[in-house]
C-alpha cells in the first residue's frame, strides 16, 4: 500500500534485470511553516534498503532535496530465484517493509 | 437522394445534440498534456513513473473495501467519470464524481463524509476516474443540468479578481502563448484527478480551478462550493469528446 515495486515477471541468471521502487511518502522538508507560521517538522525518508534473499545489494540515504514520494531505479543481478527485500525509515521512526519474488527463468 | 436524407437527419441531430456554440471546434480540441514539456509528458505516459498511480492503488483498496457490496467491481465504474458532472435527482443538483461519492457515503452507506480533498476521497475518485481511461468525455447539459451549465458558462465568461480576468481570455483567446515560464493550455479538465508537481501530490479539478483564482488574486470558493461543480460542468461540456487520462502529470 505504501509503495509501488515493478521488476520483470522473470529474470535472466547472470543477467542485469531493472528495479523500480515508488514509496509514498510527503517528504516534508522542514524548512516549510504552516497557516499559523509554526515550523513544519522534517519528515523525510532517511535510508532505504534493498536486500536479496538476505544480502544487501542496493542501499540510498535520501534528504530533504528529494521531491515527495521518491522513485529510485537500479539494476540487480540474480544467480538463483529468491525474494528482494526492502526496507524504509523516516525522520518520524516509521519503518517500513516490503518485499517482491525473484523468479530466474 | 437517400444518403442525403440520411446526411440531412445526421446534421439535425448533430445539431440539436451542439445547439450550444463550442469556444474551441471540436478537432482543435488538445489535452493540457500537448502544452507540457518533454518530462512531464514522460513522467505522465510512463505508467510506472507516475506517482498518481500510488492513489489509484491506494483508491483500490478503499474501492474494494467500501463499494463493491453493491458496484461488484471496478470494471463496473468503467464509463462513470465520463459522464460527470451530471444533475442527480436526489440531491436536486448537478453533482461532480467527487461529491458524487461524497453523497453515496453518507445518504446510502451512513458513514461520516470524507471530506474534499481529504486523501481518501481524492484516492477514491482518482481510482473511479481512472477506470474510464481513454473514453472520451461526454457529459450532458440537457434538461435539469442546464441552469448549472450556464452559471458554469457566466462564471467562465466573467472577469475575476484584481488581475480582472476571466478564463476564457487565457483558455480561449491565448492558449499555446507563454504566461512567465508556462505555457497556457486550453484549460481542460481531463488529466484529474492529476499529480502536480507544486503540490508534491494529487489533487482534484476543484483544487485546481482555486488555484487559478488564486492566481488572478479572486476570491476562492470554499471546496465544494456550488459555482465550482457549475464551473467543472461548463469544463466538461467544453471537452467533450478529449479522452479521459487521470491521473495525469501537471507542473
């Protein structure tokens, strides 16, 4: 629900095969005042990780410069069908975990 | 002698259906899309891109957990989107989708409205809208929809505000020219519910038309508000025949 994640339906062994991750997220920058002129808390997503069957292969620390609900795309390579996992926190503490089958044809 | 009959009849009715005189002939019609630029117009086609899919997906959910008791699915809505803003004969008054869905959660199903453009509601419609995708917008003005129609027609027609314009001298007399570092579209509504990138969201057609009126520093009507529905009529009417894209991608 919080996140969109595309990969292909099947992957090539040895092969480079695109992920694609949407998270949901405002980003809020902290640098932003509300109707009263109170600051606005930062809430931006901190770090973000992506585990295969276990091991890291792709980790990002995002900042307040990224525009709300952040899209990464990197590339993974898979010698054995297997699960990505992934995870996010934010400023707030909200961790959040998703996870997507790998199927090596 | 008989396709001229035929011809003759076709021309009657086709008349009848555009007694009123379209601002923009029908194959000069452009989405909003055709007056953005090469990133937004990518953003927008690559479905897996586009972050207002993350309110279909979550409009979805809220589908499947509160409507389909009686809509089945969403296949069912397919159409829908297309055909408002339509009078409705409970409510007395043209209703768009949004206050459409408004009306079904509190007259039928008796739960607290959601609220416009509370994310739920703009989720909702987000999802419905986007079930008609590629259908071409056709609402109707006839009959009890008329009165509104017309308001929508004078309101577009008036000027506004301390800049003292009116819609029609940008959307109708100089769309395609420059305005700072935009360029002026026709106006249609089509794309929304749309994902903006000024407001790092998605947000429904009424969201935008205050906007505008922000814009020209006019007052803006409360969400809602009667003459914005009249004014989303008027839009719909005016692009009748553009095919349905939300969730489309605006700066």
């Amino acid at each position: 629900m919080e996140a969109r994640i595309n990969i292909p339906a099947k992957v090539v062994r040895n092969e480079p095969f695109e992920v694609r991750l949407q998270i949901r997220h405002p980003m809020e920058t902290g640098y932003r005042t509300d109707d009263t002129g109170k600051a606005i808390a930062r809430n931006v997503v901190r770090s973000v990780t992506c585990r295969y069957n276990g091991d890291l292969v792709f980790a990002a620390q995002l900042s307040s410069g990224i525009a709300a609900n952040p899209y990464l795309r990197f590339f993974v390579t898979a010698r054995a069908s297997g699960e990505l996992q992934f995870e996010w926190v934010d400023d707030a503490g909200v961790r959040i975990s998703e996870r997507a089958p790998v199927v090596v044809a | 002698m008989l396709r001229a009959t035929i011809v003759a009849a076709a021309c009657a009715a086709s008349m009848a259906a555009h007694a009123q005189q379209r601002p923009i002939a029908a194959d000069a019609l452009r989405s909003g899309i055709a007056y953005a630029g090469a990133d937004i117009r990518a953003m927008q086609a690559d479905d897996l891109a586009n972050p207002g899919f993350l309110w279909v997906q979550r409009g979805e959910a809220l589908f499947n957990e509160n409507c389909t008791a009686c809509h089945r699915d969403a296949a069912s809505m397919r159409g829908v989107a297309a055909r408002y803003p339509a009078y409705d004969p409970s409510a007395k008054s043209v209703l768009d989708l949004e206050g459409r869905i408004e009306q079904c959660r509190t007259g039928r199903q008796h739960k607290p409205a959601f609220g416009r453009e509370s994310d739920d509601l703009v989720s909702l419609a987000t999802f419905v809208t986007h079930q008609s995708r590629g259908l071409p917008m056709s609402v109707s003005i006839d009959g009890p929809a008329r009165a509104s129609f017309e308001r929508g027609e004078a309101f577009y027609t008036q000027r506004h505000g301390q800049m003292n314009l009116a819609c029609t001298h940008c959307h109708d007399q100089s769309y395609g020219k420059r305005l700072y570092t935009e360029t002026i579209s026709q106006g249609h509504g089509t794309a929304f519910p749309a994902y903006r990138l000024e407001w790092q969201g998605q947000g429904s057609l009424q969201r935008r038309l205050r906007a505008c009126l922000f814009g020209v520093r006019a007052e803006m009507p409360k969400p809602g508000a009667p003459e914005l529905t009249d004014l989303e009529l008027y839009l719909a009417w005016r692009a009748n025949g553009l095919p349905i894209e939300s969730p489309g991608v605006r700066r």
